[in-house]
C-alpha cells in the first residue's frame, strides 16, 4: 500500500487532503498523536484511533500518546489522582494492544499544561476566542450537560497541545472536529503553524446501527469483555445482509470488520462446516463485504468470525488488565 493510502486508509475525514499529501511525501520522524482522556478500560472507540497510530507507525511517523489528564479532570471525571491511577491502566492496555512502547511517546498533560509559558497561552487565547465559539467546538464532546467555565478551557487547551507537543498531524475520532478546526484558527493568531487533522469514523451503535457505539446506554465492547460476553454482544448486533441499510442506519458487523479486523490481520477466516459450503477466507474487507451482500456469507457466520477475531484482539488487553486488579 502506497504511505498516502496507508495513512488515510480508513479516515472518514483529512484536513486538508493536499497537507496529508505533504505529509505522505516525506513521513518520517514526522509527529502525530491522539489525546485520550484517561478512562479505566479501553473500549473500541479508543483502539480505532489506536489502529491509525499503528498504521502512523507503519508509514515512519512517530506517534504520541497523550494521557489528557488534565483535560479529563475539566471534564468532571473524577478527581486527579483517581485520573492518575487511570491514565496508568489505559497506557498499560494501548501497550498490550500493539502500540511498541519503545515507539510510542507516552506523555501526560500535566507534565507541560501547567507550565508558566502554556498557561499565558492560554490565557491569550481565552482573551481572543468567543465563548460561543469555545462552545460550539466542545458541543460534542462535552454531551449535553449544562457548560462550565472547564468546558471551553477545554478545547483551547487541546488546541495548544498541538505546538506544545510539536506536532504535525493531529488524529482523533470525528467528534473531534470542531475542536480541530478551531485549532487551526486559532493557532496562528498566536503565531504558530497550522496543522493538519485527520479524523476516524464514529461506529455505529452494535445493537441498533444507529448513532455512536460508546454514547451512553449503548452497547460496548471493551478490554474488560469475557470470550462469552463479547460473543454475546456481537451475536445480538443488528447485521442486515448489506452494507448500507436503510435510512441512517448503518451496518455495524460490517464496520467494525472495516475498521477493526482487516487493519490487523492479513487474512480473516470464516470457519464453516463442509455441508455449508466449507471455510471462506478474506484478505480484503471488500471481498467480505460483497459475499455478505450476496448471500455467499451468512449473517450468523459473519458475526461468529468477527467475535473470534476481536476476542483475539483485546485478548492481550484483557490479560493485562486482570493483572493490575490483582495487584490492587
Ligand atoms: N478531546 C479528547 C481528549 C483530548 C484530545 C486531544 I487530541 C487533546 O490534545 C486533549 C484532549 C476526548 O474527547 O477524549
């Protein structure tokens, strides 16, 4: 696969297309990253902006990790220390996932967000910025709840992450957009660089095939999932025999065959008894796609495969995971 495909491969959005390309021309020792609120447990939300690190990886770019303590602790998730302990279980995890530690640039907010240099910034950036506009970028992030003053602190922060880390590519979900693009506004009216985003798809909720996968409520899967549960999960997720059902629904099995198995394995293998026409197998998300639509694949065995090949994924995760408890 050629570095420009390799780094937007799977990308639902790239901004601008003609920076990536900059960037694809010439990858290496370039920087990316993807700032995470600390959260306990690793869900597929966070490994499929984790996979497009790997994929960062793969092209030579170095990648950073950023533990966005502080960002959560605006965010009302608990106090710093709680936060902490958390951050210290979500880096364990991205490690067993397959992110090479000696690769990966682990870093805390709180180690440069408190620095007297960052803080003017900041604080410059509060006198330049409308709340209104600081709020429509957190819009989606923040969910609903009544805005705090921590609310848009937030996105001028992450805004700032983004020299101070000294990047050049920012990647987040889509959800991250607007915070993306007032970055870009803004950045340079404090006479820095703008730089480009690229942004992963939002999965479809398993059950329904609508809306977003981790909002509340939904089903999710995550590092914490038993082989059973997670089967249980995907067995019940909606999977009509195409790819694009109706209305606004989407096909979930199939997306998260897209953006979750065919990054990490060369091959999928539908394992299926010799009466019913023997084991299928896949190098290409396409090829499966199009014998789902055929009828070639069934959607029962489709699902059995996909709750094979994530339990394999989060299965290093998982482990991990058991350890610290125990430890605790
Ligand atoms: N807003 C992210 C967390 C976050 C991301 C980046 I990129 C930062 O520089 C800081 C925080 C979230 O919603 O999880």
């Amino acid at each position: 696969m050629d570095t420009y495909d390799l780094i937007t491969r799977n990308a639902e959005e790239v901004v601008t297309d003609e920076e990536v390309r900059e960037l694809a021309a010439d990858p290496e020792g370039k920087r990316a990253y993807v700032g995470y609120e600390p959260s306990g447990v690793l869900h597929l939300g966070h490994l499929l902006t984790a996979n497009k690190l790997i994929d960062l990886q793969e092209a030579g770019m170095e990648v950073v990790v950023l533990l966005a303590d502080v960002h959560a602790y605006l965010n009302d998730k608990g106090t710093f220390e709680e936060i902490r302990d958390t951050a210290e279980q979500m880096k364990a995890q991205f490690i067993a996932y397959g992110l090479e530690e000696d690769q990966t640039e682990f870093v805390y907010g709180s180690e440069f967000q408190l620095d007297e240099e960052y803080v003017l910034d900041l604080h410059e950036l509060e006198v330049s910025t409308t709340l209104n506009r600081a709020q429509r970028a957190m819009a989606e992030i923040q969910g609903g709840e009544t805005a705090k003053v921590s609310h848009v602190v937030y996105p001028l922060m992450q805004t700032l992450d983004i020299e101070y880390l000294d990047l050049d590519l920012a990647v987040g979900g889509l959800d991250q957009r607007k915070v993306h693009m007032l970055a870009r506004e803004e950045l340079p009216e404090l006479g820095y660089d703008v730089r480009p985003a690229l942004h992963t798809p939002i999965v479809a909720d398993l059950t329904s095939g609508e809306g977003k996968m981790s909002s509340s409520g939904g089903v999710t899967i995550s590092m914490e999932d038993s082989t059973d549960e997670l089967e249980e999960k995907v067995n019940s997720a909606y999977c009509p025999p195409t790819r694009d059902p109706e209305g606004d629904l989407e096909n979930p099995v199939l997306e998260l065959f897209e953006y979750h198995v065919f990054p990490r394995f060369e091959e999928i293998t539908v394992e299926r008894p010799e009466k019913y026409g023997g084991d299928l197998t896949y190098e290409a998300y396409e090829s499966l796609a199009e014998d789902l639509e055929s009828g070639e694949l069934h959607p029962a065995d489709a699902k059995g495969t996909l709750a094979t090949y994530l339990d394999e994924l989060i299965a290093s995760g998982r482990e991990k995971l058991r350890e610290l408890r125990a430890e605790e």
